[in-house]
C-alpha cells in the first residue's frame, strides 16, 4: 500500500504505487523463503532499490494483511539496535478467528477496550495468537 503523505498526483502517484505493491512482493516472496526476519535482514536480503523504512511499511502492511506475525524473538539490526523478528503466518485453521477479525470496541480510557476483545475471543473459543 501507498501512503500518499507527499500528496502525489497524475503518473507520479502512478509510478508511487506500482512501486510500493512491487516492493510488497518482494517483502513476501522473502519471507516465503526464509520464514522469518529482521527489517533489517529483509532489507540486505531484498537487495538495492529498497528503503529500511519501505521495508517496515510493507512489513505493516502485510502484518496487517494476515501475512505475517510479528514473533517475541529480538536481533541486533543494522544499526546496533534490537529488533523484533516477524514470521510468515502459515494459519494451521484456515477458518480460525484472529485479533483482526473482532469489531473494534471503543476505548473507555480504562485500557479495557484490549480485555474486551480478547474475551470476546475467548469466549468465540478462538485461540488468541
């Protein structure tokens, strides 16, 4: 997905997003073969032409797409900092309900609205993943 914050028009929003879908895929097709990653990693294994910060923006993307999870592993990055590790998300039930899948409940300011949703999947007998 592009994020059109330049507000881009004409053949140049055109080119934008061809390139941003372009690099989504190449994300993917990454993380197909080495099952997880660092942004860091998936940036020197995707080669020139790329970003670090293209990388986490596709990474989001398909996070947010039920592509990929992010994991509770942690590497050193590029820039001496850790980083989190995501993964490909090989869902072993194809009809499981995810996080993603439960209506937004409004937050009361209580921190509640995140124990609602997790109950209300609880109580759907989903596993939270």
């Amino acid at each position: 997905m592009y994020y059109n914050t330049t507000n881009e028009t004409g053949s140049d929003l055109k080119n934008s997003k061809e390139k941003a879908i372009s690099q989504y895929d190449r994300v993917l097709a990454y993380f197909e073969k080495h099952k997880e990653a660092t942004p860091s990693e998936v940036l020197v294994g995707c080669g020139a032409g790329m970003l670090l910060t293209s990388v986490r923006r596709c990474i989001s993307d398909l996070t947010a797409d039920d592509k990929l999870i992010k994991t509770d592993k942690r590497k050193l990055g590029m820039y001496g900092k850790q980083e989190h590790v995501w993964a490909i998300y090989d869902d072993p039930e194809p009809n499981a309900i995810t996080y993603n899948d439960v209506p937004s409940i409004d937050d009361q300011d209580d921190g509640s609205a995140l124990f609602k949703k997790e109950k209300q999947l609880l109580l759907w007998g989903a596993e939270i993943l």
